[in-house]
C-alpha cells in the first residue's frame, strides 16, 4: 500500500512526511520536520496526486479529512426546555462560602442557622412579591441543611416543596412552589 517515497498525512495528528521504510504493517516516515516516526498503516494516508485512480480517490479523501480535521465540530448538549412561566426562577444557593467572606470561627450551629435564617428570609421575600418557584441549593453532604429546610419549609401552609431537576442539580437543591392566593 506505502512504498518508499509516498507523501503522507497522520490521521489523528497534523504531521505531514515522507514514506522512509515499509516494515509490516508499520511505516516509518520523516516529518516535514525532520523527525523520524513509526506508525501504523492504519494512521496514514497517502496526500501525493498520481494518475491512478485509487490514489486520486485517497488524495480527494484526504482533503476531506483534513477540512473535517481543522473544523472544530459544534458541541452538542441537551438543553433543558423551561417552561414559559419558569423563566427567572430565583435559585439561592445556601452553601456556607457563599454567605460569608470567611467562617473561620463559626460553629456548626453558626453556620445551619445562618443558612436556615438566609432560606427564611428569600422565602419570605418570595411570599411577599408573589414569586411562584424558587430554588435552594443545599448541596448533600450529610443531609443536616436539607433536613433543617425541609422542617421550615413544612411549617408553611402556602408552599410545596420538593427535589428539584436531577438532570440540573443532582441531589443537592429543593425546589419551592408557592401557592398564590387571592384571600390574604
């Protein structure tokens, strides 16, 4: 398939030759750079046009390749569809570095009641401006903080809570429906 002197193209590297020796399935081949390499057949392509109709068909691949190569393909993501009144949903992360610049000196139970005092309040600034759905990221850990917010959020009559989106936000973040009604 390579004989000495054939031009080649590396097929996972952007490394261009010349066909030194044929040994078995491997060839090596001296870069435009002037390294001496050894690859397999199946890494190389011939780039040299001649008037044989296969290598015309390898060189026209080849550039094919190389374009498809030097273009970076768009990467594809599923995008969460969010429903028309779900826009803005509020989401307030309760994480301890995200409250404070520093907790050195704060005790465990500085810290759940900060975090819990902090879900109180946006939960209160929710109910008051008739925000429908907000979201508290907890995290998982030991479950401590997502044990103290499901007993505050259980003592209000107007909300429901749950797990929110897993595809989002794993395990660690609830999500808060609250119930707008017109007799306050």
């Amino acid at each position: 398939m390579f004989s000495k002197g054939d031009e080649v193209s590396v097929l996972d590297e952007a490394v261009n030759g010349v066909v030194l020796s044929v040994n078995g399935g491997q060839v090596t081949i001296e870069s435009t750079d002037g390294f001496v390499m050894t690859f397999f057949v199946n890494e190389l392509i011939k780039i040299n046009n001649s008037s044989n109709l296969m290598n015309s068909i390898r060189s026209f691949n080849s550039g094919e390749i190389k374009k498809e190569k030097e273009i970076p393909k768009p990467r594809s993501f599923v995008k969460e569809r969010k429903e028309k009144r779900e826009v803005g949903v509020p989401e307030f992360d309760l994480h301890i570095e995200k409250l404070v610049p520093n907790k050195r000196g704060m005790s465990n139970y500085d810290i759940l009641t900060l975090q819990s005092e902090t879900a109180k309040r946006h939960l209160e600034f929710a109910i008051r401006n008739r925000i429908p759905k907000i979201v508290f990221i907890h995290g998982v850990g030991e479950g401590v903080l997502k044990a103290e917010l499901d007993f505050l959020l259980g003592r209000y009559d107007n909300i429901l809570f749950q797990d929110a989106n897993y595809q989002k936000y794993g395990l660690g973040a609830t999500e808060v429906y609250i119930k707008q009604n017109t007799k306050q």
